[in-house]
C-alpha cells in the first residue's frame, strides 16, 4: 500500500469516527514509519470491528448487496422498506439528505414525500431557469440513514456512524463533482461538524476532495415562518448547479 492509499484508508476510518486510527494517523504523522508499522498498529488493535475498507472497483450493486436485509442497528425493526438511494448513478452531482419518511418507508424510494416534490421543485426549476437542462433524474439522491428513524426523530449517532459506512462507500463510488448536504444531519455525517445550518450555508467544504454545499432541508423549507430560508437555498443551489454543469 502506498502513502496515498494510506491516507485515503485512514480518512475512510477517520471519517467514521473511530478515534484509535486518528491515533495511528497522528503517530504516522509525527514520526514517519514505516507505513506496514502503522498498517500493523492498525490491525492489531481494532476497538470496534472494523467494517472493510471499501474496494478499489466498488460499485453500488455491490454496496447494495453488502447492506442487504440489514440489522446492524436498532432502525431495521421498525422499517418497513431499506431506501438504498436513486438517481443517475454516474451523477456529478449527489444530493445527501437525513433519512426516510413515511412515504420513503413505504415506497424505497428517498424524497417522495412532500419534502421530496419540494426538492424535485428546486432541482428542476432552479436549473430551468438559469438554462441548465437537468432533472431530478439526472442527478443522484440518498440519505445518511437508510431506514427510516421511528417519528421521524433524528438519527442517532451510533446510527449515523454504522449506516455511514454505506453512504460513503457510495458517494466514492459515484465520485461526484459536488455534494449538496441538506439540513443538519447530512451535514455533521459528511463535515463532522455541530455547526448549525445557517453558518455552514452558501459556502463550499469538503468530504475528502470533493466539494460540498450545505442547504436548508426541504422539510425545514416546508414550515411556513422559513420564507427568508427558501430564497437562500434556491441561492445555493443555484451556486452547486453552475458548479457542476457550466
Ligand atoms: N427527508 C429526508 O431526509 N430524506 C428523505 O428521503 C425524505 C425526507
């Protein structure tokens, strides 16, 4: 393994939170080892399983499969169906929400709810009218969490932290040019940061080396008292579509 696939294995790690490589990580870093002590330091003392880096040539058929009729958390036993995600998945452009609604549950599709039709509202009329020619299909859409949190409360860390794995796995398989993070939640899984919505917006970050825009979730744009927020979300997301497709 080399220095840079080093690196990308500890960030994959770093990424979900598992601070013993962070410790491996820094040891690396302040005292350059020979990189198979820290692969050593690594396997020798997981503190949780480890879920398998993900492969080279992963695909999303493959992530898919992997996740299968998952159990790994306490979400599974009230699910009615696991919603994956949908949408072009050579996108280079990847919307990351909470995680699913009823109408989500029911159907195994994300965003087909109410908040959905105001999403498939924003990515088409806003790429209407500045003369991009995409759809809702062309770009691709999934959550932080695949099943679907009881009452619609927010997803739990250690819920965030085992499903992430598969978000990861699939926005480095789709390897988009740009990531929009929609409320919250997408944001602390993809920046690992508490911050609040309305400082992160309008501005790029990064997961790894891939641009991310914070927005406003489409739900929290639904309430009606959040008019001022609807303007700035068609704002940034008018800045994440020239981004991409000018
Ligand atoms: N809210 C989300 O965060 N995701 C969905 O798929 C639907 C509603």
């Amino acid at each position: 393994m080399n220095r840079e696939r080093l690196r990308q294995a500890l960030e994959f790690y770093r990424d979900l939170g598992i601070d013993e490589i962070r410790l491996a990580e820094r040891r690396e870093a302040a005292r350059p080892a020979p990189v198979e002590t820290v692969i050593a330091e690594v396997k020798k003392e997981p503190v949780v399983e480890l879920p398998p880096l993900a492969p080279a040539e992963d695909t999303m058929e493959a992530i898919r499969a992997d996740i299968g009729d998952c159990r790994r958390c306490r979400l599974c036993e009230q699910r009615n169906k696991i919603v994956f995600g949908a949408g072009n998945e050579q996108a280079p452009l990847v919307f990351v929400g909470e995680g699913p609604g009823a109408d989500e549950d029911a159907q195994g599709l994300p965003f087909v709810g109410r908040a959905g039709q105001l999403l498939t509202q924003m990515i088409e009329g806003t790429s209407a009218k500045e003369g991009i020619p995409i759809q809702r299909a062309d770009v691709y859409i999934c959550n932080v969490v695949k099943c679907r949190p009881p009452e619609n409360r927010t997803p739990q860390p250690d819920e965030m932290e085992i499903c992430g794995q598969f978000l990861f796995r699939q926005l480095m398989a789709i390897r988009p040019k740009a990531i929009c993070a929609l409320g919250s939640t997408a944001a602390k899984a993809l920046l690992g940061t508490k911050d609040v919505v309305m400082r992160l917006r309008g501005q790029w970050h990064k997961w790894r080396d891939i641009p991310v825009m914070v927005t406003y979730h489409p739900s929290y744009l639904l309430r009606p008292y959040n008019q001022n927020a609807k303007r700035e979300a068609w704002e940034d997301l008018k800045k994440v579509l020239h981004y991409v497709y000018d």
